[in-house]
C-alpha cells in the first residue's frame, strides 16, 4: 500500500495529521490544472505527553468530523507516514522480473536489509530505471515500514469511515513539490506552529527526516536561535524550500538565508493550488499523486 494508487480519474482526498488537528484536501483534475474541491484543518484536544499514534481514537473522531462537516465523499483517501517511520534502501534486480520475481527476492533478502521481523513488515517498491553500470539490471527502491505502524494508519482510515487507497512517506510525497530542475542539493524546510522539519533526500531515492519542537508558537516567521543551530549541524544543502503556517515574506526568507548560509526560497504549489497556505501542502501533494497515478 505504500505509494500505491488507484487509476480512477475521478476526485482524490490527501489526509495530513499531525498534533492536534488533521488536514484534509479534496481535488480533482480540470484541464491540466488541479481544482480545489474541499480544504478543511480541523482541531482536536491530545491528552498532554502523547502522541496521535499512541491514541488515535481522538485523531479518528476528528477526521469524522471534518468529513460530516464539509460533505467530503469518504472514499479515494492518502494518508502519509513519516519518513522517520519507513526505511527507504535502494537494491538491484534482474531486468527482465516481473513484479512477483521482484517481490520474491525482496522478501529473501528483507532480513538482510531491514531490521524488521518478517511477520512485522509492510514493504512496498518502485522500479527506478535501468542501472547506469550493469545493464542487465534495474534500480528499485524498497520502502518498508513495521506493519503495526501501517495497521495503525489504516484502523485511523477506517474508525473514521474512511477508504484508504495510499499510504505515502512524507518526505518522496513533498519532492513533487520541488520544480523540474531542481538540484539534487536542495532540502524541504516545513515551519508550521511549533514544529519545525527538515526534509532531505539523495539521487537515489533514500530520505531523510529531521524534527524539532519549539517551546513557543513561531508565528513571526522568525526562527529561534536553538533552531538555526540545529539546521546548521545538520550541514545544510545550497538550496532550502521553505513551507510556512507564519507570514514568510521575502524579508524573511532573505534573513533566514544569511543565518543558514544557504539560498532560501518558498516551496511552490501545484498549478490550481496556489489558494492553499502551506500547512496544507503536504495534504494536497498526496492528493495530486492519487490523480496523476
């Protein structure tokens, strides 16, 4: 199920959940450009020193809502999984597999390269191109997540009514944010209240995720000190898309690239989706996979 998605040409629903609110965004597709059928954030109370995935019922009963509240179809639904939740490796296969031969020898070699139990593991795969150095084989990339972690996402999905079709990783889903000729030296960067994170990925395929928390709300667009620090020990790549809930004007992004030493330049939306703050970026990028699929 991860990364999986329907052919159906029809309208698509991104789900987004994180600490006290879940985001849904509703599209379908009208002449090459998306149009927004449904947007809605809708809060919910998590008892303090807990997570979503630690009691998701509150999670669940807030998506109901949403859904009631705005006449969402409750079916054709994404919901992502954070990428410090999934391994993603890259491998190689034989060119001429078939999916079956290719999941056969993934499974064989699963103990290998995951530190998963067999009997805990979700894996999915996609075929990336034929290897540039052996040309009797093909790259794929593995993402595998513990199954646990994935029935939980789908007992959300389905305590709230919901048909679940696609479980992606928060961090590929994002990369379709970036423009064409984008550099592989280039990170995701998403502010949003008090939570801060760092998106990174190689030519390969391999991502990375880095969080952090703040202490108060950063609605100035205004990093904290302790945050810089942070990103900066990470060794930043040269170009940084930057996601905001805050007012990230162009004085702001300027001063932030002088502090992080690296060009800083807001994340784009799809074409049609430009009404949308970027809190509810990843929401729609997970609903725009389902209708390019």
């Amino acid at each position: 199920m991860l990364g999986r998605f329907s052919k159906d040409a029809g309208s698509f629903t991104g789900i987004e959940i994180v600490e006290n609110a879940v985001r849904v965004v509703q599209l379908r597709k009208r002449k090459r450009r998306f149009e927004v059928l449904c947007q809605a954030q809708e809060p919910y109370q998590q008892p303090a020193d807990t997570t979503w995935m630690v009691q998701p019922a509150h999670a669940a009963a807030a998506l109901r809502r949403a859904f009631e509240r705005h006449g969402v179809c409750p079916h054709r639904v994404a919901m992502a999984l954070a990428a410090d939740q999934v391994i993603c490796k890259p491998c190689r296969v034989p060119r001429q597999a078939c999916e079956e031969q290719i999941e056969a020898q993934l499974l064989a070699e699963a103990e290998r390269l995951l530190p998963f139990a067999l009997d805990d593991l979700a894996m999915d795969f996609h075929v990336l191109g034929p290897c540039s150095d052996e040309p009797n084989s093909v790259d794929v990339m593995v993402a595998a997540c513990r199954q646990s972690t994935l029935a939980l996402v789908q007992s959300v999905a389905r305590h709230a009514g919901l048909q679940l079709e696609a479980v992606e990783v928060d961090t590929i889903a994002l990369t379709r944010l970036l423009p064409p000729a984008c550099s592989d030296q280039s990170a995701v960067l998403r502010i949003d209240l008090q939570n801060i994170a760092l998106h990174r990925w190689q030519r390969q395929g391999v991502c990375q995720r880095w969080a952090w928390t703040s202490t108060e709300p950063m609605l100035s667009g205004e990093l904290p000190e302790q945050v810089v620090l942070a990103l900066v020990s990470q060794g930043l790549p040269a170009d940084l898309w930057v996601s905001s809930g805050a007012c990230m004007t162009p004085r702001h992004l300027h001063a932030m690239s002088e502090r992080l030493n690296v060009r800083c330049r807001p994340l784009p939306a799809p074409g049609g989706l430009e009404c949308l703050g970027g809190p509810m970026l990843l929401a729609s990028t997970l609903a725009a996979g389902g209708l390019r699929a």
